[in-house]
C-alpha cells in the first residue's frame, strides 16, 4: 500500500504547473473582464471623492413596530432613489443597510441641503381626479415607478378593472381647440368647487353675490395659469419631470407627469380627493378565477371608504378621460384607473397587463402611503473633493508603506524565499484591485477610507500565511530532511494552521459586516474579501511556486542566501533509514 501512495505523491508533486495556469488563467479573465466592462478603477466612495453621505434611521409609531420590515424598507429605498434622481443626480445611491438604516450617498456637485429635505420627508400619496391627459414627447427612457398599462371600468362587484385602451386616444380624439376648451371648463370648474366654500361662507346673499365674480375672476385666472403649463410640460424632459406637480398643495389642482407603456403621459390633475393614509391594506395578488393575472387589491379605512365611494361615484358620471383618478406618489401617476359606477364596498382591484413585479411595486407604494414609517437622521457627512482627494492619497501611502515594511522584513529574515512571498503579495494585490472595480458597476461597491484599512490589514494576513508555511518547511529541515520531502511534509501542517486563522478573520469580517452600519462595513467588506483571496493565493500560487524552485539547485543544496540554509537553521543530521539485519537461519549457524 505504501508504493501507490508514494507514487499518488510524486504525481502531484510534479504538476504544480497546472495550479499556477489556473490562477494565471483566472487573473486574465479577471482583468479582461474589467476592461471590457469600461470600469478600470474601483468605486470611491464619498469620504475618498467627495460628496454627502446621509444616514436615515426609520421610526415606527407606537405599536406600529411591525411596519419596519424589508418591503417597506425596500420600498423606502426605491421613493428615495426616485426623488435623488429627480434631482438630476446620476450616480447616487441608496440602500439598506441592517434593518433599519438607510444610506444615501450623493456624489459632489449636488446641492447637499436639497438633498437631505428629499430623502427625508415622508412619502404623500394622494388620489386625484384626471382632468386632462396626453401623450408627452416620444417614447420614454426610464421608468419613475411601476404604472399600469392601462385605464380601467368599473364592476358591479365594487371593484375597479383596468383594460388596456389607449388613453392618448381619448384625450386627443377632438380637435386642438375643442379639447382646450374643454380642459378648460374642467380646470376651471375644479377650481370653482375648491373655493366655493369659502364663497359660501358669507352669511349675507349680498356679500356672497359680490365675492362671486371675485372668486370666477381668480378660479379663470389659475385655470389659465395651469392650461400654460400644462402646454409647455414636457414629461420626456427629466428636468420638467422634477419639477412637474411639486409644491402643490393638496387642495390645489396640479399638472403631473406619469409612464404608460414606455410613454410618458403629462396629467391636469385635480384637488386631491383621498389621502394615502386612507388606504389601509394593498397586496399583489394572483387571480386564478380570471384571465386578469396579476391584479392589486386595496382596501381602505373607515373614512377612506366614504371618500373613494364619493369620488367614484362623480367619476362615474364622467368621460374618458375625467373618469379616472390618478395615483399620484411624491408628485409623479405611478397608476390611472377609470371607473363606471361608485365604488362603495371599501375595496378596489386594478387590474391589467401587469408582470408580478410590476404588481408587487405599484402595492408597495400603495400601502407606503399608509405607513405609520418616519426617517431620522443618524449623521450627514459632507467631504470636499479637495479633502477626499487628501484622505485617498494619505490611504495610499500608509498602503506603500506597510507592503515595504512587510518586504524588508521578508529580505531579511527569508532572503531567497523572498522570490516567492513577494511574487504571491503581487498575485493577491491584483486579484484584490480587479474584483474591487468588478464589484461597482455588479454590486455597487465603493471603495471608502475603511475599506483602504482593510486592504491594509490584509497586507499582513497575507503576509503570515506565508510566514507559517515557511517556518514549517525550516521545522522539517532542522529534523534532518532534505526540501522536497520537507516541503511537502511542512504543507499539511502549514495548510491546517492557515485555513484555521483564515477562518477566524473571515468569520470576524462577517460578524463586524452584520452587525455594523456604514463606513465600517466596508472595512469588514474588504477584510473579508482579502482573506478568501489569501486561501486562494496560498494554495493555487505560493504552494505550486515553492514546490517548482524546491527543485532548484540553489533552494535544494540550502545556499545560505536561499533562507533554507541547513547551518543557519542548526539542522540535525540528514535522516537515513537503516536495514534490519537479515535473520541467520539456525540450521545455517
């Protein structure tokens, strides 16, 4: 059994070739990869290139705690993104972080105190009556949220249906003029009927006579104002899009900007008719009864009932497209049903072409309304370019500076071995550089001030694997044996010592991952990450390496420059195996 297991040996120790082509192979597609992706250089994050980093903390009412959970945070986190990229920012960020953080990171150049008043209200849902709609432009180029294909009619069940019908054509069906007029008449009466209890408050009918053409005057006068801008909306202009249907109250009829079917529609919207708090429960929901697929139920409060039977019912009296409300979240029509009849029953479907994430997303934001859900903030970071530019060059060298440390000290206490701990230091930097700019564009990492510490730390951890497998390999050399058996006798040892104290730093990255927020994440990030790839390094390059030069005179004969030098290291004599004496045959003696 002894002579298979010798030769199983020997066969592997004379194709370390196909280690080294491996991890060869790996680092060209790695770097080819990264070029081809147009991302040569990692992420920095904002303490490194500058910007505002705001870290919110969600607040539950009282007896509400349940409400904070990954949907709602997750849906927190798309409004959020919503609002930051209306404020023309392309590379901002925003993401959970634990189970109750969020993180928005706003790169430099944008305005720091617009930002923060953004991402930190809470949402306002509303529904509101269509007074008017239109295609906007030509097809459009990114979705601001879910919306459905479609208007809708109403069931005797109570409960709203969208059918895919064009919208556009309903609106636009009239010539130019008459369908100004009649947007006209319907701003101008939705004025009127916004006022009119203020004009109903006189108790005389001489006063109230007299403030009638007052109040008809000032009514014309806003439906005027909104009719231009309404004609000079454009919603495939993200800058209007920002602007269109915020700063409005409530009570005020609005224009707004919405997609369907990759279109962006612009909307005059009319006083908000229920509030998103009204709406006590929304779900997606899969309906197998019907060929209407996925559909989403809402169903609302006690006093939300009363106030989406009222509006349906005066929907329903209505024209397409003034029979339907919009969904209006944070000024934008995530969804615009239409009805046929009031809706009295204290539920509603919508229904339509709806894909399950599309469902999913237009229930989150119908039930965020409704959320008892408010964000504080924990800190707000502001770095200049300037200052990050300082912070990320300081990194660096602090980086030059402990890899030359840990090079001398390997010069001088390895000498010879050095040729192969430098080489795999080198290996592990460039696995660790091109997985790092990888990782931005894939996962949205950025490399923080944190991060470059771990990078750092990890210099060393590297470092001392290969210290433990050179001290082994001398242990074996001081007991008497030449390298190539004290190498491989050293490496399971070594390997055991080093996949132990691996472990440990990775299982402490992950815990100081999990249980962290922030900047700190990314130095549990990078340390982790540095110590997979030390394993890697370790067994696919500096194993393979050191078994190669084994074979090499100058590293086999211990040249007192080689690190392995039997003298030096006060090895014992060479080991040698003795033979038992044959044994003399009595007969013979």
């Amino acid at each position: 059994m002894a002579a298979p297991k010798r030769g199983r040996s020997a066969s592997a120790q004379s194709k370390p070739g196909r280690s080294l082509a491996l991890i060869l192979i790996a680092i060209v597609a790695l770097t080819g990869g990264m070029f081809a992706s147009g991302h040569t250089t990692p992420r920095l994050g904002i303490d490194l290139a500058g910007g505002t980093s705001i870290t919110l903390r969600a607040v539950a009412e009282p007896g509400q705690e349940s409400a904070i959970n990954k949907t709602n945070m997750d849906t927190a986190v798309d409004i959020m993104n919503r609002r930051v990229n209306g404020l023309g920012v392309s590379e901002a960020e925003v993401q959970t972080q634990g189970n109750k953080n969020i993180i928005v990171n706003i790169p430099k150049g944008t305005n720091s105190k617009e930002a923060r008043q953004q991402v930190g209200t809470t949402a306002k849902l509303y529904f509101r009556p269509v007074l008017a709609t239109e295609v906007s432009g030509g097809a459009a180029t990114a979705s601001p949220s879910p919306s459905a294909s479609s208007s809708a009619s109403g069931k005797a069940t109570g409960k709203a249906t969208e059918k895919a019908t064009d919208k556009s054509t309903a609106s636009s069906s009239a010539t130019p003029s008459a369908t100004a007029t009649s947007q006209g008449r319907a701003v101008t009466d939705a004025l009127k009927a916004d006022s009119s209890p203020s004009a109903t408050a006189s108790s005389s009918a001489k006063a109230s006579s007299s403030a009638s053409p007052s109040a008809s005057s000032s009514a014309s006068a806003a439906a005027s104002k909104l009719e231009a801008q309404y004609a000079a909306l454009d919603c495939t202009s993200k800058a209007q899009r920002a602007k269109a249907g915020k700063g409005y109250k409530p009570t005020d009829a609005t224009i707004a900007c919405g997609n369907s079917s990759g279109q962006w529609q612009k909307y005059i919207l009319g006083p908000a008719a229920v509030d998103g708090t009204d709406v006590k429960k929304a779900q997606a929901v899969f309906n197998t009864q019907t060929a209407a697929g996925w559909t989403v139920t809402m169903d609302f409060t006690g006093k939300g009932t009363k106030k989406f039977g009222d509006i349906t019912g005066q929907l329903a009296q209505k024209t397409q497209p003034q029979n339907q409300f919009a969904i209006v979240l944070d000024g934008d029509v995530v969804s615009d049903p239409s009805v046929s009849q009031a809706l009295t029953g204290g539920s509603a479907e919508i229904s339509g072409s709806f894909t399950q994430e599309e469902a999913q997303s237009l229930a989150n934001m119908l039930s965020y309304g409704a959320l008892p859900l408010t964000f504080k903030e924990d800190s707000v970071t502001t770095v200049t370019a300037a200052l990050g530019g300082e912070q990320l060059h300081a990194g660096l060298i602090a980086g030059a500076i402990g890899l030359g440390l840990v090079v001398i000290y390997l010069l001088l206490f390895y000498r010879g071995l050095s040729v192969i701990a430098i080489p795999s230091l080198i290996v592990s930097a460039i696995l660790t550089y091109v997985i790092m700019a990888l990782l931005g564009p894939a996962i949205g990492f950025a490399l923080n001030l944190p991060a470059v510490c771990g990078a750092i730390v990890a210099i060393g951890i590297t470092a001392d694997s290969f210290i433990v497998f050179f001290e082994r390999i001398r242990d074996e050399i001081r007991e008497g044996r030449s390298l190539r058996p004290a190498v491989e006798r050293a490496w399971p040892r070594a390997r055991r010592t080093i996949l132990v104290s691996d472990f440990v730093s990775f299982l402490a990255a992950a815990v100081l991952f999990i249980v962290t927020v922030g900047k700190v994440q990314g130095f549990a990030f990078t340390l982790g990450l540095t110590t997979v790839l030390d394993v890697v390094v370790v067994f696919l390059f500096t194993k393979p390496l050191m078994t190669i030069l084994a074979r090499r005179k100058f590293f086999a004969q211990g040249h007192k420059w080689s690190g392995l030098d039997p003298k030096a290291l006060g090895a014992k004599p060479p080991l040698r195996r003795t033979r038992r004496p044959a044994p003399v045959d009595p007969k013979e003696a």
